[in-house]
C-alpha cells in the first residue's frame, strides 16, 4: 500500500404552482417587512437578462420540446393573452424574465399547433429520450437542429442565434479568464457565471473557490494550499495507523466493501491506487466526525472532486475517466486527496443532517418532496399513491447520494456547477431538482399500471445518454420552482404536513 508521505513545507505548486403567481399584490393586503432573503419580486427585477447568450441551448432544447408536443410547467400554464417576447410597444424590456419565458412558451405552442405543423407525440418512453440523447452541450449542430427564440416583429420561422455555440464558449472562457485573474476574484460574479455551466479548464479552481476551499484573494492562494494539504497530511500521520484497532475496525471494514463497488462502470475507480486514496480519505472524514461517522453513500460524494481536480495534473485531451494515475507524481496525488478531503468536507459541513442518527435531514427532505410533487403534479402524485408506492423507497437513494446513482458522472458535474453556485444547494435546491427530475418523468410513469412497474422504473429512470442539454432542462424547472415556492412557504403547509424549514423557503 502507497505510503502518504508529508510533502515538502515550501512546496506550492418552474415554475411548477397550478397557478403563475400574482404580479400584483391585492390592496388588503398589508405590506410586508423586508426579509433578509431574496423575494419573488427581487426575482422578478433580477432576470430581465436571465437568458443570455450562455442560455441558448437550453431555450433552443426547450422549444424544441414544446413542438414536438411535450407537456412542461410552461406549456401548461402560459396565457395566450400575454405579450410578446422581447420588448414591449414602448420599446421597453418586460419587467419580468419569467413572464417573458412564459410568453416565448406560448408562442411556440401556438406554432406547434398550427396547420402544416406535424406534432409528434411518443408515448414509450424511450422513444421520447433518444430524440435527445446524441445532443452534445456547445455542439455546433445544435443551433441548426432547435428553434431559436422568437424575435420581437419577425414573422414567420422563428430566427436562428447570430451567436455560434463555439463563439458562445469562446465568450465564456474569456468571462471566466477575466473573474480569475483579478486580484480579488468577485464572488458573485463567479457564482452568477458558473450557475449556467463551468468551462471545464477553470472548473477546478472555480470548485475550490466556490467551496470555501480557497480564499478570492489571489495572492493567498498558493499559501492556503500548502497549509491545508499539510494540515491533512498530518491527520493522515495521527489517525490512518488506528485504523486496525478494535474500535475503528467496523467502520474501516464498511469502507472497503463500499469502495470497490462505486462507479463500476469507470475504468479510473477501479484502479488500486485510487481505491487506496478513496479509502484513507474516507477513514480519515469519519474519524474526525463521530457525530455521523461513515455512512453508506457517502463515498459516491467524493467521485465528482477528484475526477475535476484529477484533471489538473493531466493531458488537456486526455480521457480523465480511464488515466491511469500510477503514472502521475505521487506529490501531485498527495495534493489531488488533500484537495479533495477539504472540499468534500465543506460540502458534508452544510448536509451533515442527513447522515447523523436517524437520518433526520433526508426525512425532512423526502416529506417535503412529497408534499412539493403534490403541488406541482398532482395526478402524478395520486398515481404513485393509488400503487402505494412511497416516496421513501424511491427518493431516500436521491437524497443520500444527491442524485449520484441516478445520473452519469458527467451529468452529476454539470449539476454540482450550479449546486455550487447556489446558497444551500446541496440542500434546499436539491429538494427543487429532486421534484423537476421525477416530474420530468411524469408521462413515462403514469403508463405503468402496477406496483412492480413503477418502481422498476423509478430505480432505473432512462439517463444513461443524458447531456448538459437535459441537466440545464432540470434546473430551468427547479429554479422556477424554487423561486415560485421561495416567496410562498405556505404552499408546502398541508395538513399532516411538516413545515417548510426557513433555508428549504429561501435561500
């Protein structure tokens, strides 16, 4: 077994109610405080450029789905009484990016639902994903493939972006270079840009910063990693050796049976070295915490840190899933676990809830799921309870391995880009993506008509050819829920119910 060694002390290197909600307030109704969070009408003066050029793909995949006659929150409830997208008679921007959505949605349900305008529907499941499947995030035949958005005045056809998806990546890397290379890296500014996706080049840094891992002082940087990895180094030299010892005995044993098996599919986790590194991390975490200790699922959250910062110490055009890291420095790797033990346990610091006694994070959780799918989909809701099919034998692995086992690895960092991104995300706005992503299912699982069906499905929902294209789909939906539900808590209140606690209504 590779032995850790100290490294050297100078070493550096959705909108998913029934209902849109109100756009003005009744006149009984008292003015409210100002609260410390964000609001529904904070949001609705935050997004009149909500979709910009970064957010093309995703507007395009959307539209694409509205004329091929699939049913989404949009479609369900735009008016076709609202304006046109764009700007208004006077020439002025819509107060309201959401409205705006909404309208565009409109418009092309209007359009797929003209003469001459076949609508496709395909009622198997697997039909309606593959049409999907071969769509490649920036891909340059994409904007040829979708609709783009309607222009303000044009008739006919709606027009195609002048924007390329290679010049839209190209703008981004720039974006992402300028925020980087400031003296005092703006924070929110990164969060604002990495919300839709992190060019795979800065991701490592930008994970580590929006962490908490590093500092947005530039010129602490390389000081911060060289006391972090040598502090973990020194955790390493006080606990790895206990590991044998009666009372670490189980959990070092539960460790090793659970490495093994996670990622089976990926060539790089199957490699001896880095189930070692998987391991020592691990045993390490759970020492130090005793509060909750090593819980099962727990070492798929380690997965997506070291593949993104594994990536640093390789080939720019190497496949980072199947390198074979014997041939990386043995200080690079002792760098790569340090920097993944930090992160990862930034990240269990904000969800630590969910794997303490009982579990009592995930259940709040899965209640509040619950209770968020009945709002949003009902007659989805009532057929899994007509099957007595409940939300804890399905949404319990959602909530344990954050949507780990659902998705592939790829998909899992194209989310973790947002999750990162938001206040509390692993947390509140996971509930958001969990409910987006089982409705996204919605149609595929009403057609099953028994108990065995549902949950064969549920436990093995079609995304193995998923790309960025369906992720940014999911998290359109969540954010328009969260913001919905945001600046309405009550909504969560049924009777029976538990409260919505405060991070999970604003965040």
């Amino acid at each position: 077994m590779a032995v850790f060694q100290r490294p050297a002390q100078n070493s550096g290197a959705v909108f998913g109610a029934q209902h849109p909600p109100r756009q003005d307030k009744p006149q009984s109704r008292k003015k409210e405080k100002s609260r410390g969070r964000d609001s529904f009408q904070d949001f609705q003066e935050k997004t009149n450029d909500a979709w910009d050029d970064g957010d093309d793909d995703v507007l395009m995949m959307s539209s694409h789905n509205h004329l091929h006659g699939s049913v989404s929150f949009n479609s369900r409830l735009a008016k076709p009484d609202q304006a046109p997208v764009g700007r208004t008679s006077s020439g002025a921007a819509p107060k309201s990016g959401l409205n705006s959505f909404a309208a565009r949605d409109t418009a092309l349900a209007q359009s797929a639902s003209a003469p001459n305008t076949p609508s496709h529907h395909h009622p198997h499941h697997h039909q309606r994903l593959r049409g999907a499947s071969g769509v490649t995030s920036g891909s340059s035949s994409t904007a040829g493939r979708f609709p783009a958005r309607v222009v303000p005045g044009a008739t006919g056809a709606p027009q195609i972006p002048s924007l390329s998806a290679a010049d839209r990546d190209t703008s981004k890397r720039e974006k992402f270079a300028v925020l980087l290379q400031a003296q005092q890296v703006d924070l929110d500014e990164l969060r604002k840009l990495s919300w839709s996706g992190i060019v795979s080049k800065c991701r490592p840094v930008v994970w580590k910063l929006l962490s908490g891992y590093l500092p947005p002082f530039a010129e602490r940087h390389e000081s911060t990693l060289e006391r972090k990895r040598t502090e973990y180094c020194n955790y390493v030299e006080q606990y790895y050796s206990t590991r044998h010892q009666e009372i670490h005995q189980e959990t070092y044993r539960q460790i090793q049976t659970d490495v093994p098996r996670m990622s089976p599919l990926i060539p790089l986790f199957q490699q001896e070295l880095v189930q070692e590194i998987f391991e020592r991390l691990l045993y390490i975490w759970s020492i130090r915490h005793p509060a909750s200790g090593y819980v099962q699922g727990i070492n798929d959250l380690v997965t997506p840190f070291f593949i993104v910062f594994l990536s640093e110490y390789v080939p720019d055009d190497a496949n980072v899933e199947s390198v074979d890291v014997s041939s990386i420095k043995s200080t690079s790797l002792q760098h790569l676990e340090a920097d993944c033990f930090w992160c990862f346990s930034r990240l269990l610091d904000g969800i630590q809830d969910n794997y303490t006694f009982a579990q009592p994070g995930i259940q709040t959780r899965i209640n509040l799921l619950k209770e968020l799918v009945s709002r949003i989909d009902n007659g989805l809701h009532r057929h899994l309870e007509r099957h007595k099919v409940e939300y804890l034998q399905f949404s319990f692995r959602w909530m344990n391995n954050l949507l780990m086992r659902e998705l592939p690895l790829r998909c899992v960092i194209r989310l973790w880009d947002t999750y990162l991104s938001e206040p509390d995300g692993f947390a509140s706005f996971h509930l958001y993506v969990c409910a987006a992503f089982l409705t996204r299912f919605s149609q595929e699982l009403q057609y099953e008509r028994d108990f065995h069906g549902l949950m064969l499905m549920l436990q093995n929902l079609p995304t193995l050819h998923w790309t960025d294209v369906e992720i940014g789909l999911v998290l359109a939906e969540a954010y328009r829920l969260k913001y919905t539900f945001a600046d309405a808590p009550k909504h969560f209140r049924h009777e029976g119910a538990a409260p919505l606690p405060p991070n999970a209504a604003a965040d």
